[in-house]
C-alpha cells in the first residue's frame, strides 16, 4: 500500500509498503528513490501511513505496527504489539491524535499516538469480530467502515473512539448477520454515538464474498 505527503511546498514523498519486509520513499515527481528502510519489520510490509510530516506508521504480517521518524530512519520510534495475527490497516483519526489498525486476528486496536514521545504506548481494542477482512476511516472520522469474509460491510456510525470498547459491549454480530438490517432504524437512532448498521443488500445475483479491500471517496473533494 502507498502513501503520500506533502511535506512542504517544496518536497513531497510518496512512500510504498512492500512484500520483502521494507518501505521505500520516491520522489513522486522525478521517480527517484530517496530514503529506504531496509527490514523495517521480519515478515510482508502491508501498509505504511504518514500521521504528519515527520511521523510514519507501518504494519506487518509479522503482526506489529512500527512508528518512524522519517528524519532518522536507521531505527524506529516504537513498535506496538498487541495484534496476534497479520496486520492489515493503518488508519489515523486526527482529531483525537489516535492510531487504528486492524489485522486477520479479528482485532481493531486504537493507540494513543499523543504519547510516543513518553515511552510505550498501550493499545486498546475497541472491536472484535472473528471474520473481519479490512477497515476504514471516513474522510471526516465520522464513520468506521469494516468488510468482512461474509461479504458483508458493517458501518459504525456517529463514530466515537474513546467509547467505541464499552459501546463495543453492544454489539451482537450473529444478530446483524441473521437478518437485515432497516435503514429507517439507523436513521431513527442516528443521534446515538458508534451505532452499528450492516450492508448486505447486494443487488440479486451479486452477492460479495471476501471484501478484501474498501476505499471511501469523499464528495467534497
């Protein structure tokens, strides 16, 4: 998986995530390589996320997630453990300065990435579901979009990440994946914080299977 920052006016870096266990930073505009981390992690870089323009984010299937500092690259910031199987995603919700990754362990951990400079920092895991493929962001954070092996998308509305583990309590899986969900209940609870509503209506005949990778395009854009 790629990323790409602008770092400032003058520089911008368009990093890749690979299979032999490195990441590589390009200059997207003269195609030149510019910084490589050899071994970042024992196993398949999965994906790399840049939190601003000094800090980047990298997951494995060696079932750990690496801080970086892109200025000095020769050893990472942090390594987060606490995933048990291959990590898959990094997202990264601004607002409240927290990372999110999710892996085939079933698992979506947040990190608290405010406090990398103050020594270990614990993850959380705020959702569990054994079938869990991928995981993603809205543009605005207002939103968690989980795909799953079922070809079914769970949407976590009126997204709340510091409560999503105790409303997380709540949340029933074999119920949703029973039956269908009405949209005119989630429109009638829409005030409510991290609200579950699942995706299943494909039209007849198009049922998906493993959705093994979710993008979301913003309007505004």
């Amino acid at each position: 998986m790629k990323d790409v920052i602008k770092e400032d006016d003058k520089e911008s870096l368009l990093a890749a995530a690979c299979e032999g266990h490195s990441v590589l930073m390009f200059d997207p505009f003269t195609h030149k390589l510019v910084k490589e981390v050899n071994k970042a992690h024992d196993d398949c870089v999965n994906c790399v996320r840049f939190l601003d323009s000094r800090l980047l984010a990298t997951c494995s299937d060696d079932n750990n997630v690496a801080l970086w500092d892109i200025r000095y690259l020769k050893t990472r910031l942090h390594l987060l453990c606490g995933h048990t199987n291959w990590v898959k995603n990094i997202e990264y919700a601004s607002d409240c300065g927290k990372l999110l990754t999710s892996g085939f362990d079933g698992n979506i951990f947040t990190w608290d990435i405010n406090s990398y400079c103050d020594g270990a920092i614990q993850g959380q895991k705020v959702f569990s579901h054994k079938m869990l493929m991928r995981s993603k962001l809205s543009p605005d954070a207002s939103k968690l979009i989980v795909s799953t092996q079922e070809g079914k998308i769970i949407l976590i509305n009126n997204l709340d990440l510091n409560h999503l583990a105790e409303d997380m309590k709540e949340f029933l899986p074999q119920r949703l994946f029973t039956r269908r969900v009405q949209r005119d209940s989630s429109i009638r609870n829409r005030k409510q914080r991290n609200y579950f509503e699942m995706i299943n209506d494909w039209p007849m005949g198009n049922g998906a299977g493993d959705i093994a990778s979710i993008q979301v395009h913003n309007s505004n854009c």
